[in-house]
C-alpha cells in the first residue's frame, strides 16, 4: 500500500451520517408504538440506531410484544420514514460538501446503508450531482452490520481492497463493520457514543474536512 495518499474510495454510511434520518425513525417508532398502546422513548430508538433492519424491526416487535410480524414492523416503518424524507432532508454537517468534493475528484464513492434500497434511491436522487458509484441497501446482502459483509461487498463492486478505502459511520455497529472489512474506519459519532479505543478515528464532524483530511489517514 502507499502512503499519504488519496484514498481509492469513500464508502458512506447513511443514516446519521450523510443525513439526519434518525429523527424520522425514532418519530415513526413512536407512532407505530401509539397504535398499540405501547410507549416508545428516544433512548429505546437510540438502542436500535446502526443495526439491520430485521434486527432492529425483531427487537422492536419483540420488546413491544406487537402482535403484527417482524416484516410488517419494516413495511410501516419504511412507510413512515420515507414519507418523512419526502417531506425533509436534513444533511449532516459537512458531508454533502464532501461528497460533492470527493466527487469534483474523481474519487469513487459508495453508499452503504442498512435501510432498504428504494429508501437509500430516495435520499440518492435528492442530491444535485452524480453522488454515487453504487450503492450498497439493506436488502443487498445476507449479513447487515455489525457484520463485515456490506462494506467488502462495496469495495468489490467498486474494484478496490478494502484497506484503500475510507468508511465514515456514525454508530458502533457501522464502525464495527467498516473496522471488520479492513477500511479505514472513521467515526463521526451523532446520536450514540461511539466507544473510543488506541486503534479507532474519531472525528467530532465532517464540517470543514478536505482532500487532505483524507490523504492524512494513510500516513
């Protein structure tokens, strides 16, 4: 590998880290939580930020004992979350910028997200330049994170190793899966803390980054 140098790409997580979603789901929990008489609170929400969502839609059904199936839990979820998008798109500090820039570059870019694909399309065809390579949803792959799957599955359809790319997530199950597939993981930590330990990148935002943030992790 070469050192100080442009990484060959810039794998993005979505939710809480190229968009303020999280919002929208934790709103659409609750409400889906009100329709069976079950109280849903911001902490319970924060519980289920980065995971699959048949994991997260699983622990849902099952904490609220809903009497409606794990893949009903989704359905109106997604429903729910994606109308809210439609509504409002609220980006995280930095990011498009730096996509916008990446792109500008000739970088290539993947999103990689564990919401379903026509959800991740939405968010895709809301941006005002060719944002992505490919991208990688939910419904794509077997394992969802914290598995490594999503992010070598990316790198691959990308042609590149896996350690020449860069991963930004904003949740400890997003980082435990870009750090397992061998990327250079960085975390930008928004509604869950994100652990810190000798071998991890933390950032506090993406605000103000630049190329050169970027070449400066492969030093």
């Amino acid at each position: 590998m070469l050192f100080n140098r442009y990484p060959k790409a810039v794998l993005w997580d979505m939710d809480g880290t190229l968009i303020d979603s999280e919002p929208h789901w934790i709103a659409s929990e609750r409400e889906l939580a009100a329709k069976h008489d079950a109280v849903w609170s911001d902490e319970d929400g924060a519980t289920l930020v980065g995971m699959s969502l048949p994991d997260s839609s699983r622990l849902f059904k099952e904490k609220l004992g809903l009497p409606i199936s794990a893949d009903e839990v989704i359905e109106q979820l997604t429903r729910s979350v994606s109308k809210g998008l439609s509504q409002e798109i609220i980006w995280r500090p930095g990011a498009k910028e730096l996509l916008k820039l990446l792109r500008k570059n000739g970088v290539k870019t993947a999103l990689v997200t564990m919401s379903l694909r026509s959800m991740a399309l939405q968010v895709v065809d809301a941006i005002d330049f060719n944002a992505f390579d490919v991208v990688v949803a939910g419904d794509d792959v077997i394992h969802g994170k914290p598995h490594a799957e999503p992010y070598l599955k990316a790198a691959s359809l990308l042609g590149v190793d896996p350690a020449d790319c860069v991963a930004f997530e904003d949740s400890i199950s997003g980082i435990l899966s870009a750090e397992a597939a061998g990327t250079k993981a960085v975390g930008i930590p928004n509604v869950m803390r994100i652990p810190s330990r000798d071998d991890r990148i933390l950032w506090d935002t993406l605000e103000g980054k630049t190329l050169k943030d970027l070449r400066n992790l492969f030093k």
